[in-house]
C-alpha cells in the first residue's frame, strides 16, 4: 500500500520538472461556505483532503500548482501570479493569484505550510496543510 502511494506521489510530481524547488503539500484542513436562501452556511467538505504539487517558476514570476483537484483539464497545473514572492533565509515566501471572469483563487506557501482559498459568486472554499522540499 505505502509502495503505491510513493509512485503516486512522485507521477504526480513529475511534470512540474526535477532538480528544482518543487514542494510535495498536503492538504489538512479544508472547509466550504456556501449561499444557502441568502445565508452562508459553513461545512467540511464530503471529498477526500488532496496532496499537491508546488513550484516556484522565478523566470515567468508564478507559483505553479497541482493536484487530483485542482489541475486544468488538460493535466498542466494552475499559474499562479506572484504578488510577493522571495526567499527569507531558507524558506519560501510565495503568494499569488489566479483570476478568471468568474473565479478568484489565492495560494500562499510560507516555510513548511501553504493556504489556498477559491472565491465564485455564492460559495467560497479554502485549505490549508504543510509542505515538504523535495
């Protein structure tokens, strides 16, 4: 069972490219808000907590991002673009955003612990969990 999750782990790193910065996140805490007759309503959410993929791309300024959930249609991760994103001693400081017409997602990775938020017209939904470099 730990082999299979191992090899999972590493496909699903893989295309964010080797000999990096990549960091393995796992997501443990999730929550979702939701407009239910004109009231928020908060729960947990029913789907199984996710692991991600992060890598800072300095070049192009953004923070790339991927997982089972959160990945484009066709596999390529989520860009996102850096609004304060530096190295303090030797840990990462990365935030960014991504925006679409209807969407608004967050994403800050600080030292060993990320935060990523989604915002859409009547629902928000937000994770938190630790990092690890590899």
């Amino acid at each position: 069972m730990g082999h299979r999750y191992i090899i999972t782990l590493l496909i699903l790193a893989s295309p964010l490219s080797w000999g990096e910065d990549v960091w393995l996140c796992i997501v443990t805490e999730s929550q979702w808000i939701v407009e239910d007759n004109g009231e928020p309503h908060s729960f947990p959410p029913a789907k199984k907590l996710d692991t991600m993929t992060v890598k800072y791309d300095e070049a192009a300024n953004e923070i790339l991002v991927k997982s089972r959930e959160f990945a484009k249609e066709d596999g390529t991760p989520f860009r996102f673009a850096c609004t304060d994103c530096r190295q303090v001693g030797d840990k990462p400081e990365l935030i960014g955003i991504m925006q679409t017409t209807r969407q608004l997602d967050t994403f800050a990775l600080s030292g060993n612990h990320f935060y990523q938020s989604e915002i859409t017209g009547g629902q928000a939904y937000s994770e938190a969990g630790t990092c690890t470099k590899f």
